[in-house]
C-alpha cells in the first residue's frame, strides 16, 4: 500500500496548499505545485441518467416530510472510521440515509428544509465536491482524488439521485445558523451533531429514529427485488462452500468464510453480516464468528452466512450441512425435528397473523421433540408456560430483515415484535437445537451437535413466499444436493 507523500491534515483547511506547505509538505517544490495544478482534461460526466431507485427514495421522503411538517430534518450518511494509524475500515453508510437517497459516500447528509406551513420540504443532498486541483487537495490529500479515486461531482450527483446538491463544508455553520425545529439521526456524524448541539433534543430525535425504521417494516416492489437477489447471490455461495468443503477440511473454517466472502464481493457489495461458519461443537455458539476452527467429516456445519447487494440489501439464511455429505441416524433425527419446527413456523407467516405467531409453533415443535426424547419432563404445555424448552433452543425464531440483518430494529414494540404481519413484511424463519458439549443434562452422543435452518420469507396478500427456497432443506434433499455439487 503506496505511502501518502505528505501529511493528510494541515493546520487551516482554508489556506492553500502553496502557502502552508513549507515545514508541513516537504518535497514538495513550488514547480511541482505549479505543474500539478494544469493539464488535466475535463472528465464531467454528462449522459447520466437517475438510480434505479430514484422514485422510490423520493417516495420515502415525501412520508418523511409528511410526518414532520415545519421542521428541519438532519440525515447524515456517516464518516470514515480509522481502522489502524492512516488506514481506514471500509465505509458503508448509515440505513437511514441510503435508504432515503439511495447514495452512499462517506460525509454526505441529507437535509430536509421545511417550505413553511404545511407545504412539505425542500430536500439537498449535501456531499464533497470534487477534488480541488488549484489548492492541490486532489494529491495532496490523503482522501484526494488522485488516492481514493473519482467522485461525482454535484451536478452529477444531482442528476443520479434526483435530488439539489449542495457543498458539505459548509452544512454545519448554515446548521449553527439555521432556526426552528430541528431533528437529526444520531451517531454518524459529530461535526453536524455538534452544530445542531443547542437546537436539539435526545428525545425528538430518538422519535426520529423509531419512525425511520418504521418505516421499513413494509417493503416496497424495489426493496423485494434486491432482496430477492440478495437470496440468490447467497444461494450460489453456498453452493460454492459444498464444492470446497475438502479443502476447508485441510485448513479451518476460515476456507469456508473466505470462499463465501468471495462470491459477496464479485455479485454484491460485502457480506450482510459476520459469517457463522461453525463446524462441529462451535454450532453451538450462536455467534460463532471467530471461524478459526477445524472442519471435520462426521461432524455438522452450521453455516448462516447473507450477500449484500450493491444497494445495501442482505441476505440472511442458515444451513446446516453434513461435512461427509451424510447425516449421522441422531444427527438426522435433530435435523427434521429443527426442519419441522421450520415449517410449523413458516405455515404461521401471514397477513393479519402476530408477529409471535411463527415463534410459538416453531417452539411448540420443538418442546414436544425434546419431551419425545426424554430430554425434558411433560407435558408439552407445561414445558412452554415454564420456558424449559429454551435451555436448548436459545433464541427467537425470526426478526425482520432488510438493509440490516437484524431490520427495524429500532421501531416500537406495538409496531414489530407485538404488531401483525402485513404483506410486504420480509422476515427470517430460523428455529434451532443445540446441545453444548458440556450440556451434563443429555446423552453424551448428543453434546456438541448443533443446527439451524433459517430462510427469508416475503409475507404476501394471500400467505408467504420464501426467498430461499432455491436451496434445499429436507435432510434428504440436502445429501442430494451436497453429493451433485461434489460429483
């Protein structure tokens, strides 16, 4: 990684680079600033045509604006974070203003300026210009141009997003200055927060928040699609993932996260999340993200892995997979118990339904498996009113999904998890069974099996549809699967 020439930050970002260079920029001659600020062609772009997602962004803040007439709204997209002395973590912008804009580069902010009384808003999208070649910011800058590449300019970006663009270096003192209400999201954006300090509270913007991610619950025909095509991209590496498992074998499972992140780099933007590719007893941690662990025939691999698309869309789906390409006779038996708790949960998924609905029959399933073994004292009723089922089943049977993994997370209670289901709800379906392998309480030849099968599931006007039914879950269709890809 190329080493930048000079300093990235100088003392004024207002004085011109010539005139602050010496003692902060040496090597750099006054012939050199002179040269490099002449001879570059004009490389604006003129035949752009909007997102593909335009209409729906607009949509989206025309509610937005309907929700808060009279008052100043403050969406910020987020900054780069260090990840190690002059490097920085890939950047991804907030839910919120990608959502809303459907751009995402680092420091923009979106704001909406009430037109008076009830008229609705006048939304800009504030971003950084292009690069300054008189000042020498392009080259000079570690965030130039010339080092991280080319930005749209504004008249670009304002023709890609539909919306006025304006500089955002100047945002926070025309904030400072602004009057009236206001309302901003929080934590991504310390400079415009700090020049909003005194025209805000916790609790108006924390309304914010909530109505944001409300807002998502129900998705929109665009939303679908990307979701759709998030399931496919995640359906094709696991796919991937089968046909290498001899090599994971030979090294850990990181062979698995690497070869799954691959397929998310070359068809979508990143992974959705941290891939869980658990072999053996390591299925039993839910969040099994350290993947650092050997993968071994005979044992399970409990992968829960989700492509996101370019759009910022993911993917959520889990697979428990036989390393061999063959269930144990007790690891099958595990399996169909979790896959029928599934698709008690997935029959549940339907307009008009509670949000619980699928969670209670998946766990109804699940509690009667376990009282069948011998695992739990009955009867079933009272194994479910006193919760003993969850020593083994751990966690919820599903959550909304969207832009985040974990979607809407930050909407009322009445609104999600105690609410009904609505069509264009997307949501995971994804009970599961784990015994730890220091569980004394079951057989020993249960201890360190664990599985999970999750899916994407669209609620519709007349029930569900699933978004990753393109790979198998019956125990049976699995080994199919695993031995055709293998073959």
């Amino acid at each position: 990684m190329a080493e930048e020439l000079t300093p990235e930050t100088p003392e004024s970002e207002e004085e011109p680079i010539e005139q602050r260079k010496n003692g902060l920029y040496p090597g750099v001659s006054d012939e050199l600033a002179a040269n490099m600020k002449s001879g570059w062609a004009d490389t604006e772009l003129h035949d752009l045509e909007p997102v593909a997602q335009a209409a729906h962004t607009a949509a989206r803040r025309a509610a937005l604006s309907a929700r808060y007439p009279g008052e100043r709204i403050v969406v910020p997209a987020g900054n780069l974070k260090t990840r190690s002395n002059d490097t920085e973590y890939s950047f991804r912008a907030a839910t919120e203003y990608a959502y809303l804009t459907g751009n995402q580069t680092e420091d923009g902010v979106l704001v909406l300026e009430p037109k008076g009384g009830n008229e609705g808003h006048d939304a800009t999208l504030y971003l950084l210009p292009r690069s300054n070649r008189e000042n020498g910011e392009f080259w000079l800058s570690g965030q130039g141009e010339l080092w991280v590449g080319r930005r749209h300019s504004l008249t670009e970006a304002a023709t890609l997003y539909g919306i006025p663009t304006g500089d955002v270096r100047e945002l926070p003192t025309r904030l400072s200055e602004a009057t009236g209400p206001v309302r901003v999201v929080r934590g991504h954006d310390a400079a415009i927060e700090k020049a909003l300090t005194d025209k805000v509270t916790a609790e108006r913007d924390e309304e914010l928040r909530v109505f944001l991610s409300e807002m998502r619950l129900v998705k929109d025909d665009f939303e679908i699609a990307e979701l759709e095509k998030a399931c496919a991209s995640t359906a094709r590496g696991f796919e991937d993932v089968v046909k290498v498992l001899d090599k994971a074998e030979a090294t850990s499972e990181r062979y698995i996260e690497g070869t799954f992140f691959l397929r998310a780099r070359v068809e979508g933007n990143d992974i959705g999340y941290g891939s869980i590719c658990a072999a053996g007893p390591h299925a039993c941690t839910l969040h099994w993200v350290r993947n650092d662990g050997p993968v071994r025939s005979g044992d399970l691999l409990l992968l829960d892995a989700g492509v996101e698309t370019t759009e910022l869309y993911t993917a959520d789906i889990t697979r428990t997979l036989p390393i061999s390409g063959a269930f144990t006779d007790l690891q099958r038996k595990i399996y169909d118990a979790v896959y029928e708790a599934q698709e008690a949960g997935i029959a549940a998924v339907k307009p008009g339904a509670k949000f619980r609905d699928f969670h209670d029959a998946a766990q109804r399933v699940l509690a009667e498996k376990l009282v069948e073994w011998g695992l739990v004292e009955g009867p079933v009723e009272r194994v479910l009113e006193l919760g003993l089922q969850r020593r083994w089943t751990l966690h919820g049977t599903g959550h909304m999904l969207g832009m985040d993994v974990h979607d809407c997370a930050a909407a009322r209670t009445e609104a999600y998890s105690g609410g009904t289901l609505e069509p264009g709800m997307c949501l995971t379906v994804e009970p599961g069974l784990y015994f730890q392998a220091d569980d004394l309480t079951v057989p020993e030849e249960y201890r360190g099996i664990g599985v999970r099968i999750e899916d994407d599931i669209l609620v519709t006007e007349d029930g569900n549809r699933n978004l990753s039914a393109g790979l198998p879950r019956r125990s049976d269709e699995v080994e199919a699967w695993m031995a055709e890809l293998k073959a």
